[in-house]
C-alpha cells in the first residue's frame, strides 16, 4: 500500500512539476468563446417608436438614487448602432453574442395584445447581422428590464405574471427561434428578488425584506420552467434549440475550517446559488431543506401563521425539476463566509433567515466595485462544486468580468480574465463540463446603480460624446489573441 502511494505522490509532483508559469494551455475544441450585454445597459432608444416604458425607466427617471444622476435612456446608443457592435465582434472574434431582449420595446403594453414592427425589426436586424458574420446570437428574456405597467400589477410577486411571461416568451420564440438557438429565460433571479423585491438597490426597489424576495423568486421559478416546457413541446421539434437560465453565485468559501463557518458558508450557498438550483438542477427537486427549516421556524418564532418561503406542490416540483438543457453561471468573485457575531433579529429579513456573515480578504486584488474582488481558485471551487452536486450538467459560463473608472490601458482587467481563464482550464481538466464562457461586457455600460462610474468593457465607450465612440482597450486585444489561438499562458 505504502509503495502505491510512494508511486502516486511521485506520479502528482513530477505533474506538477510541469505546471509551469508561462506554458501554453490549449482549451478544448470543445469550448466557446463569446461576449455578453444586455438591452437596459447598452440599448438607449428608451422611448423610440412605440417602445413602452419599462421598471429601469421609470426608477431612473423618478428617482435620484443613481450614483451619477445617470440613466439608460441613450447608454451606448446600440439601438443606433448595432451594426458598429457586430463590428466589434468580429474585430474580437468571438464565436457567439449574448444580448436581452427588451421586452416592453417589442410588447409595448408588456401583453401580447400588441407588437411593436419596429421592435421586431431591431432585433431582426441585429441577428441576421450577426449569422452574416458567422457569430451564433443567444438571447436573454429577461434582463430585468419588466415592463412598468406589469410592475403595477404586482411584477414578479404576482403568481399570474408566470403566464404573461409565457406570452413574451412565446412571440420571442415565435419572431427569432428560426435563427436563435440558445435562450436563456432569466439573468440572476437572485438579484432581480434580492436587490429589487426584499432590498432597493435595483428597480422596482420594493424594500420588503423576508416576504417580497420569497415571493418574486417562487413566481420565477415556475415562469422558467413553463417557459421550459412550452419551448421543449413545442418549439424544440421544429427549432431545435436548447433553453435554461442563468444563475450568479460567488464562491463562499469558509473564513474558518471550524464546523461552524464551514456550516455556515455551505449554508450561504444553499440560500443564494441553492434557493434557485436546488429546485431545477437537484435530483429531488425543490428548495433546500436547510432553507425551508429555517424559514418555516423563524416565521413561526416571529408570529407568522405559515412561512414566509412559499411551498409547492408535489406537481410543482415536479414540473420545475429538470428544466434545463444546460446550466448557466455568472461568476465574479469570492467572499469568506463565517458565522454571525450578532444576534439575530425578531423583524423578518432574508439576511437574518440566511444567518451567515461575509467579508472579503484584505490580500484579495480589488476593482472598481466593492463586492468585486479578484480570486481566479474561487471560480474553480465554485465549477467542482456545481459538477458535484448537480450531477456534472453542462456548464455555460454567461457571464465572468472585472470593472475599473476610466482606462484604456486596462492590465487588471487583463490580469483577472488571465486568473480566471486558468481557473477555468483547470476546473475543466478537473473533470468540469463547461462548453461556454462569456466575458462581461462588449463595452462600458450603464452598470445600474453605478450609472456610467464602473466600467467592465473590453471596448471603451465615451458617454461624454453623442456619438458614443467605441474604443478596443488593452483587454480588447488580450482576449482577441486568446479567442485567435485558442490557448492561454499559465499563470
Ligand atoms: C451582473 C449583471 C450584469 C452586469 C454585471 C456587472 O450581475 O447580470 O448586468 O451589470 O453583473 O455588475
């Protein structure tokens, strides 16, 4: 036995040993390469033709919580200038390009009731333009852009929304699914309920914190997999495309090896990446046990007559497990997770449900974003964790970035997709089935509510002028030579 494991440590430092820094890694053939934006943050046009006005409209116009007083109503000027993108993209040489659709400009009431010609035709244009130039286009349905009069009626906490939504998806389908083969129905549920139903720091700002983000993602979850079921019965026999959505996680990793912080960053993944995944991706369906417990005893400790986490039906779970041809990820960054030093609270609050603390480690590179910090190992842990807990799906990375202010000569941004890029090779030599990895973004956006102060383009963008120039930044040129040779140097 001691000779066997002799001959394998041997076998694993003379391995090592040729892990080199600067020696070429060759991704697999296997492996697409694209570029990611979405309708809100580039598109401009807000109120062209007969576009309805949409959630981000309405809180950028009528509130002043807009970093730099900023909105989307012009952003990039891509409803003008698409056809300058798709340059771009092919300067780059990407394989694919990941946009959204902005629902309320081809549904201008958000029903079906009426479409907007103009609507179509953008997106139309925008398409062929990209088959022409043999770049695969997939599409986002929602990038939390909700058309505001839904919104009225209650958005994503309203259980009949599942059925407007359907509708939208439908004439997407209907409209571009000829051409389209890769839909993505929801960009980060998490944030669009976290952040725009429980908190405020996305519109519709709601602030019900412990109810309304429960609420928001139950509705979600059964508008995906309906949108699922009627893209896999009806469309997929004749279109023949694949459908899933796309989920952020961070990797949490425990501050501590104690059992309590290794619990409580097991925990933090279950309620964040989990709440989502677990009733899609999980053999048993559902949300996490974890989350129920604690949800059902905190309601009741709080004097709630049920849970404030809805429950589903048996046929529900049903209906919602399994509904994906592929698993969606974006991933940014990494935070230590440990457990609280502070009691927990008698109000409901999703943070007080989740239990846990985060922080980041002050040896980890920064960017222009506070959450943001620059840790490549957390994105190979978070791929190995996925494989191991979903069944090894087939990855696509949709989303993976850096942001700064205001620079062209970008050697951070540089350096994290380098970082990134080799985590990335290794979880896929770990055994990780990841067939897709986009960078976030084309070109500067409008980042939310940051307005125009963080950029994470590879393409410079100058909002200053009308014209909206873009420029290839250093990073432009970086991932032009990685997507060119298909290899990466070891770092
Ligand atoms: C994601 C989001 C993008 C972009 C990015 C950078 O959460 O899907 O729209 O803003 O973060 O913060």
């Amino acid at each position: 036995m001691a000779f066997f494991k002799l001959i394998a440590l041997l076998c694993l430092l003379a391995v090592s040993a040729l892990n080199v820094k600067g020696e070429v890694r060759k991704f697999p053939d296997t492996l697409s390469f694209g570029v990611a934006t979405a309708a809100y943050q580039i598109e401009g046009g807000w109120n062209a033709s007969d576009k309805g006005e949409n959630i981000w409209d309405r809180f950028t116009h009528t509130t002043d919580t807009i970093k730099d007083r900023s909105n989307g109503d012009v952003a990039c000027d891509s409803y003008n200038q698409h056809k300058r993108d798709v340059e771009m993209l092919k300067e780059l040489g990407v394989d694919f390009y990941r946009f959204s659709i902005s629902w309320s400009r081809i549904l201008p009431e958000g029903f079906s009731n009426r479409l907007s010609q103009d609507g179509i035709a953008y997106y139309d244009s925008l398409i062929n333009d990209l088959i022409q130039a043999n770049i695969t286009p997939s599409i986002t349905l929602y990038h939390w852009d909700l058309p505001q009069n839904l919104q009225d009626l209650g958005g994503w906490a309203n259980p009949l929304m599942v059925d407007y939504f359907i509708d939208f998806a439908e004439v997407a389908f209907e409209a571009f699914g000829d051409r389209v083969k890769t839909w993505i129905t929801f960009n980060e549920p998490w944030v669009v309920c976290i952040e725009g139903y429980g908190g405020v720091t996305k519109a519709p700002a709601l602030g019900i914190s412990g109810i309304a983000e429960y609420m928001c993602a139950h509705t979600i979850l059964k508008a995906h997999a309906k949108a699922y079921h009627l893209y896999d019965e009806v469309y997929r026999p004749i279109q023949n495309g694949r459908i899933g959505m796309s989920l952020n996680a961070g990797w949490d990793e425990p501050a501590t090896q104690s059992p309590a912080d290794i619990e409580a960053a097991q925990r933090n993944t279950q309620f964040n990446l989990g709440w989502y995944a677990h009733p899609v991706f999980s053999r048993e369906g559902d949300y996490p046990q974890v989350m129920k417990d604690r949800v059902a005893q905190k309601s009741l400790e709080q004097g709630y007559s049920r849970s404030r986490l809805p429950e589903f039906t048996p046929e529900e779970i049903a209906y919602i497990r399994g509904t994906y041809d592929f698993f969606g990820l974006n991933h940014y960054t990494t935070t230590l997770v440990r457990m609280p030093t502070m009691r927990s609270i008698a109000k409901a609050n999703f943070w007080d449900d989740v239990g846990t603390e985060g922080f980041p480690d002050p040896s980890w590179p920064g960017s222009a974003s506070s959450w943001l910090k620059v840790v490549p190992w957390g994105f190979r842990k978070l791929l190995n964790w996925i494989n191991e807990n979903y069944n090894n799906p087939e990855i696509m990375v949709f989303e993976n970035g850096f942001s700064d202010r205001d620079n062209k000569d970008d050697v951070d941004r540089i350096s994290y997709y380098n970082g990134y890029l080799n985590a990335l090779m290794d979880a896929i030599e770990d055994g990780c089935n990841v067939s897709i990895y986009t960078a976030w973004s084309l070109m500067d956006n409008f980042e939310w509510l940051e307005g125009y102060t963080e950029r994470f383009g590879l393409y410079y963008v100058d909002f200053n002028d009308p014209r909206r120039p873009r420029t290839p930044k250093a990073s432009a040129l970086y991932y032009k030579s990685v997507l060119d040779s298909r290899t990466i140097e070891r770092d």
